[in-house]
C-alpha cells in the first residue's frame, strides 16, 4: 500500500521497532523523560519558561504515544481490501485535545504524576492550549463527537475537512457589544498534533473553460478543463485517539497553497508582484472559516472553500484507490462511503462524475451508478436561509466543468420527475437542481446524488420529508429516515466533569465510557440519600468553580446557592434568547413590585457568539448585557437575581459550564431547532431540561418524563396555524407581566443613555410576521419557568430528577448515533489492530 508509513511497514518483529516501543513507555518516569527532552532539547526552554512551551513539550510527549497506535491503526486500515467510511465536513469543532490524549491513552493518573514531581501543574498546562475551533457550532462539535465515536468504536472512517488559519472567530464584550478578532490558533506551533504529508498533496482547478472533442480513434467524447488557475491541496493529519484501544483514527485537513508551476511561468514572464499575488490568492482558499451558523453563501470564496474540500477529498480517495486496484471501479461503491456533514460537501457528488469520466473515461451510465452508491447526506437544518444555493452564473464561471456536470444530472433527473410525474410543471421546478431563477440548489444535488438522506432528530426527519424535501421524499421515499444526534461521554462526562465520573465508576464500575445505556443503573442509585448527597456536592462543586470563574470574568457574583439556569448556544433569534431575556426582565420586575416572596434565587447565564454580520443577534448581545448590568447594580435585587454573559463561548468554556447547569434552556421556535446538542451535554451532566418540544429535545422529553423536563409551548400544527393570525398586540394586552417587562424595556431602563436602543428588538417582537414567534410562547414560558423554580426548591427531589436525566442520556451517547449510521449506511467492520497499547 502506498500510504504505509516506511517505520511501521516493517511491522513489529524489526527489533529495533521494538526498541522504540519500549522507550515510548506509558508510565511516569518514561513521560517525565520525553517530556524534559521536548522541553529542554527540541524547545530550547525549562522547566520556569512559560506554560505554553511545557504544554508544547508534554503534547509531544503524547503526540509520540499517539503516534505508534496511529501508524498501527493506519498499516491495518489499509493492509486489507475493506468498506471504509469517510465522513466529509467543512468544520471539525474539536476543542482542545491534551485532556482527551490523556483520557484516551489511560495516562491521566501517570501523566499528572510526572509533572508534579517536576513542580508543573497539569491544569496550568491544559488551560495554555488554544482551542481548536474550526466550526461555528452544533454541526462541528457532532463532527468531532463522530470521529471520536468511530475511533472508539474501530471504525475505518476518516475525517475530511479545512485546515482554517484562522478558526472561529474570539469574542471580546465591549460596552456590552460583541467584538470579533481573529483567532490565530496555529501561531507560534500552538498546534503540536498534526502532522503534513505533502506526499499526498493534490491540485484542484478553477476557473478557464471546457473544450468537447471527439478522439478520432475511437469516436468518444472527450471533455478537456482548460483551467487557469490551480491550487495545490496539502493534508495535514490529526490523531483521534479511541478510547484505551489503541486505535488512533485520522482527520485529514486540506491547507491551500499555491502551485510552483504556476508561480513559475508567471515569475518566467518577469511578472514577479502578479505571481506572488496569485500565490495569496491561492493560499486564501483556508485562511478563515465562515462564521455563519446556518446561513451563508453567495460568496465566491466560500464556494471556492466547498470545491477545494470536496475536489480534493475525492482525489485522494480515488487516488488511493487507483494505487491499490489499478483503474477498475467495479468494486468501488462496494468498498467506500462518503458521509457529507450538510449541503456544503456536496460537490463530492459532481466532482466524483468528473473524475470518473474526464480522468478515467467512464461512461455517465457507469460513473452515476457507481456515485449515488457511495454517497449519503446529512441535513442539519430546515431554516429556507440555511438551504444553500449558488448563482449558476457564478458556479459556471468558477467551476466551469463541475457546472456542466451538474446541470446535466440536473437534466437527467428532470426526464425521471416528468416520467413520474408527466404533468405537474411546479413540481418539476419545485424538484430541479438548477432552479429556474438561476440558482444551484446544493440540497436537491446532494438528495438527488445520494442512495441516503437522513435527518438529526426524529422530528427534523418527519419535517423534512413533510416539508424541504417532500417531493423527493415521495420520489424515493426508501432513501429517508432519521439518525438523532449524539455526544461523546468521553470529553463530556469524563473530562470535564472528574468528579462525577469518579462517582459514576463507583457505582456502576467503568464501562460506561463506552457503553452510556448502562447510565440507566443510576436510576436504583437516586433511591439512596447519601449517593443523593454526593451527587448534590458534586454539582455544588462545580457551580463554584463556575462561578469563580464569571466573577473573574464578568465581576457578576453568583451564588453556588442559587438556580444556575443556563443558555448557551450560538445567538440566532430562532434559538430565542430574547425569550429567555424577556422572563429575566419579568422576574427582574417582579422583585421590583415585591412579588418575591417564596422565591427561588436565580444565576441566569449566557454565552454564545453572534455572526458578525447579523445585526439583531448582535443586539440581542448587548440587551443580554446591559440588563445583566443594571440587575447586578440594583440594590432591590440583591442575591435574588444574577445575569451574566460568559464572553467567547467555545469548546472549553462549555466543559466548565456543562458540569454547573442546573436547568437548561433549549427554547428555540417550534420546528426550527434540527436537533441540538448542548441540551444533551447539559442533561448528561444532569441538568433539567425547560424548552419546547423541538428536534431532540422531544426525545429527551420521552426519556425523561413530565416531572423531569419543564416543557412548554406551541406544536408544530398550533405554530402553523397560528402564524396567519399572529396578533402580538393582543397578547400584550392580555398579559400584564408581558405588558409590564416590555414596558420596561421600552422605558430605556436598561439603556438609559442610548434610550431608542431597543426599537428594533421592540418591533421584531411585536411584528405579527415575526417567524420567531417569541411573544407567543411567553405566558406558557414564564409558567414553566415558575415550576421549575418551586421544583428546585425541594432539593432532594431535585436531585433525584437530576440523576434521572444523567441515567436517562445514554442514549443521547453519540456511540449509539454512530451505531445507527453503520448498521443502516456505512456497514462498516471493525479494525483489529496488530499489538495495539489497549489499556
Ligand atoms: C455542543 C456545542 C454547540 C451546539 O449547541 P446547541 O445548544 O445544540 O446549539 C455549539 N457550540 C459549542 C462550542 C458546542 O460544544
């Protein structure tokens, strides 16, 4: 196999392999070696230099253990002909990964050891390591989550996606506004885990066009890209490591560089400042992710960025192929799968045709047939802005081939609509991939191109075959269903919340790592009142290191004795915060009336990023702010009412938070929500849920029962049928809480320098179009809101609610989701691998 690295190909009979093993040891004294050499050798610092060159020595030290399991994982996933899954997605949000490596690799207790002896704290060299953010949101974090799950599982899936320089963007509170800087995470190698392998570089093209000729051999049509622009793909590779199995599975991130032939006839015209310019262009393609959560397109780079994905990630799979079986594709679809992470990769569907046909001459019958057997599609969303579409124009211009592609699936799909369906004109515009307004639709391409199309919850798969997707949902309706989303309760168990899992390894023994439905023993637990203690101090434990935490960062003081009731999430009208802000104001009101008796002190927390580009989300930011502000200074409040907003929502940040969320707020508009994934992290952690009965948190609803989860709100069917006669005004009228919170809104109370500040956010939620429909739930909320705080006052049957929703979430474990994708799509076999280090 080409791909074998030289070390591991001599298998592990060479002595000398051996000899490397054995001094790549897992205990103390061999990690505390490693990592003084890293430190003092490789880094040229010691042991008093700053934490973040320690963290860079002890992530080497691990990198190297990583790194013999990888090459292990790596020789046996290729040493035979196997089914291999490959799961494709432009955001990989993985956090940081030094905690995971020691959790994975079973060293925490060694590990910890090692650098205590040296007088070096763990912890301060966890909290120096950048967190990778190379995703907006939910849709990243699942992708990562998979990956750890497929690793775990010894699954033969790997990841593909963008190596961005830039990541997510860091959010900085200004004047209670959100400020965006750039997130340089790889500077300063702040990111020791991966590892290029330019060997496997590839070119992908824009831009020139097609020239069509017959070989006047053999009577073919041959298509030529005359292209005039390429840019070279190269990988680097990132270690997953399964937990304590020895399986390291690989994340392939595309880094765009600019192509040496290409500078070089430029730099031989003499033309030095255009070539170079050309090389920036080049190197543009992953310089900076996108930071719309579910919307975003329209924009030339971030079709560049999809092509450059999908182009690349398809020739090295084809590529790899080829090398191994020679240029026969008769077997291909049986051997490869292609999971695409929404709309954006798919390309992979067009770009595969291309290969095919323009590199290796097969026929359209053959190549098609090959293609809609090795490609299925996820899709993460219903909201019409998030269904992504392209100018045509603009397709044709940049990719000029990969659009005659598509339009010619697009033409042959038409025949198949109108056969079906001879005399329906609306369906077949309804249906089309190239929509007659010039659009590209990539959703219907990747329906269209795949053998499976799945939802993210149960209820998003309904929707989307009732609503988005209906025509071709009763075209094919063998190609839906539904594979509800999961976390990993590696990271977001075991890691963040320590002492937890050291409870949960006492009573119920350790293999509920990997096996989260034997959580479900817990239940007989929540009956003994001294486990109900402890599993009390430990949340109390963590509220204080919470809460330790705002006050540093926000100067806002929570109490541990209060409700911590949290919202983090990316900040999106649909997702409702200003819901949540409403009641805030209302129950701010209600002390100020002195309607507080029998109350139920409150830390209301939120966190979350809004697009820079979205201007309401940016307001709702700075509402958050300005009302947590004047709570805070009010000295009517007192402890009764805590708001704060947890600036540069990420990865790390929520495994702080996750472990402290007492009740958590999943309260998006009805219909809108696709799945969710924080509701499962908080619930694991043993939150109660308040929210509507939305994408996932429906089925955390069945799991939990009534007592457990405060829901609210309308039904899908109430929402619809409401929406033609949405009156606000009068359920302001109606309401005197309503009516008195937003008065007081109105007022400037909390904008008291800037009083027109709130109009917009005042006529979104008065307009009787408004989609969000937030006024309409209010009254349900802010009675759901008032169970949940008289619930939490009994706090031993809170408690057990508690435990209740952590015994319940097994099935929320992303281990069951990827079950689900490998018994019904990618049929996948697990790899054994040749004296793997399992722990
Ligand atoms: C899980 C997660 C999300 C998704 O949260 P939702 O509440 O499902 O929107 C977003 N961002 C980060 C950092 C996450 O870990």
């Amino acid at each position: 196999m080409d791909e074998a690295p030289a070390v591991a190909a001599s298998g592990g009979s060479n002595h000398w392999l051996e000899r490397i093993v054995r001094r790549t040891g897992r205990d103390a004294p061999a990690l505390q070696e490693d990592f003084l050499g890293y430190l003092y050798k490789r880094l040229g610092r010691s042991l008093t230099a700053e934490p973040f060159y320690q963290f860079r020595a002890f992530a080497y030290t691990l990198a190297d253990r990583l790194m013999l399991d990888w090459q292990r994982t790596w020789n046996a996933y290729h040493g035979t002909a196997r089914r291999k899954a490959f799961f494709v997605s432009m955001e990989f949000l993985i956090g940081r990964s030094l905690g995971n490596a020691l959790l994975n690799l079973g060293v925490e207790e060694d590990g910890r050891r090692a650098l205590e002896e040296l007088g070096q704290a763990l912890d301060r060299l966890e909290a120096v390591e950048p967190d990778a953010g190379l995703g907006n949101g939910g849709l990243g974090r699942l992708a990562a989550c998979m990956l750890d799950s497929c690793a775990t599982q010894r699954l033969p899936v790997l990841g593909y996606g963008l190596r961005y320089n830039y990541g997510m963007f860091r959010q900085i509170i200004r004047d209670g506004w959100q400020i965006e800087e750039p997130d340089h995470w790889l500077k300063n190698g702040a990111f020791p885990w991966e590892t290029p392998r330019p060997e496997y570089t590839r070119t992908v093209r824009f831009g020139g066009r097609t020239h069509h000729y017959v070989d006047p051999h053999t009577g073919w049509l041959y298509v030529h890209w005359d292209h005039d622009e390429e840019v070279q793909a190269v990988p680097y590779d990132v270690p997953i490591p399964g937990y304590r199995n020895g399986y390291v599975a690989t994340l392939r991130l595309w880094s765009s560089s600019a192509s040496e032939e290409f500078n070089l006839s430029k730099f031989n015209e003499g033309d030095y400042y255009e070539a170079v310019d050309a090389k920036n262009a080049a190197e543009n393609i992953t310089l900076v992710l996108y930071p719309n959560d579910a919307s975003e397109s329209g924009k030339e780079l971030r079709l560049r960025q999809h092509y450059f994905l999908a182009s690349a990630s398809a020739q090295d799979v084809v590529q790899q192929w080829v090398a191994a079986n020679g240029p026969d594709f008769k077997r291909f679809a049986e051997f490869h799968v292609f999971q695409i992470n929404d709309t954006h990769p798919s390309f992979i569907v067009p770009e595969l045709m291309r290969i095919f046909i323009d590199e290796y001459h097969l026929g359209w019958e053959e190549a098609w047939g090959i293609v809609t057997h090795c490609v299925a599609y996820t899709n993460h969303t219903l909201l019409p802005e998030a269904l992504e579409t392209w100018p045509a124009a603009m397709v044709q211009r940049v990719l000029p081939r990969v659009y005659e592609i598509i339009a010619e699936i697009d033409r042959r799909f038409a025949l198949l609509v109108h056969a079906k369906w001879p005399n329906e004109p609306e369906r077949h515009e309804r249906m089309a991939i190239l929509s007659a307004d010039g659009q590209v639709r990539m959703a219907h391409l990747a329906v269209v191109g795949s053998f499976s199309v799945n939802g993210v919850s149960a209820l998003h798969g309904k929707l989307l075959v009732s609503t988005v997707l209906r025509d071709h949902a009763e075209l094919w309706p063998q190609k839906f269903h539904a594979k509800t989303n999961g976390v990993t309760p590696r990271r977001w168990i075991a890691r963040c919340n320590p002492q937890l899992r050291a409870l949960l390894d006492e009573a119920l023994g350790p293999a509920w790592i990997t096996d989260a439905s034997q959580l479900h023993a817990l239940e007989d637990c929540a009956e003994q009142a001294e486990f109900r203690r402890r599993w009390h101090e430990i949340k109390r434990h963590n509220k204080e290191r919470l809460a330790e935490r705002v006050l540093r960062t926000t100067g806002i003081e929570f109490s541990p004795d209060a409700l911590f009731d949290v919202q983090v999430k990316r900040i999106h009208e649909y997702k409702r915060q200003l819901l949540n802000v409403l009641h805030v104001i209302h129950l701010y009101d209600r002390i100020k009336r002195g309607d507080a008796a029998d109350w139920t002190p409150r830390c209301v927390l939120f966190a979350g990023k809004a697009a820079p580009g979205y201007a309401m989300a940016k307001k709702i930011v700075k509402l958050i702010n300005d009302v947590a502000r004047i709570v805070a200074l009010d000295p009517d409040v007192g402890s009764l009412l805590k708001v704060a907003f947890l600036p540069d929502y990420d990865v790390s940040i929520l495994e702080c938070i996750a472990p402290a969320a007492e009740l958590s707020e999943q309260i998006p508009t009805i219909g809108k929500e696709a799945s969710g994934t924080g509701n499962m992290k908080l619930m694991m952690n043993g939150a109660l849920t308040i929210g509507t009965l939305d994408g996932a948190n429906l089925e955390i609803y069945e799991a939990v029962g009534s007592e457990a989860f405060f829901a609210f709100g309308l039904s899908v069917e109430e929402a619809n049928a409401l929406r033609a006669r949405y009156d606000p005004q009068r359920l302001i009228a109606e309401d005197e809480d309503l009516r008195r919170a937003l008065a007081l809104l109105e007022s400037g109370h909390f904008n008291p320098f800037d009083p027109r500040l709130y109009d917009d956010v005042l006529a979104a939620l008065k307009n009787p179009q408004d989609p969000w429909l937030v006024l309409a739930d209010f009254r349900a909320y802010a009675e759901a809101q008032c169970c949940a705080a008289q619930t939490y006052r009994d706090t031993e049957r809170w408690t057990r609610l508690s435990i209740r929703n952590t015994a319940r979430s097994g099935i929320f474990s992303v281990d069951r989701t990827v079950r689900e994708y490998n018994e019904t799509v990618w049929h996948l076999h697990p790899v054994e691998v040749e004296g793997g280090t399992a722990r």
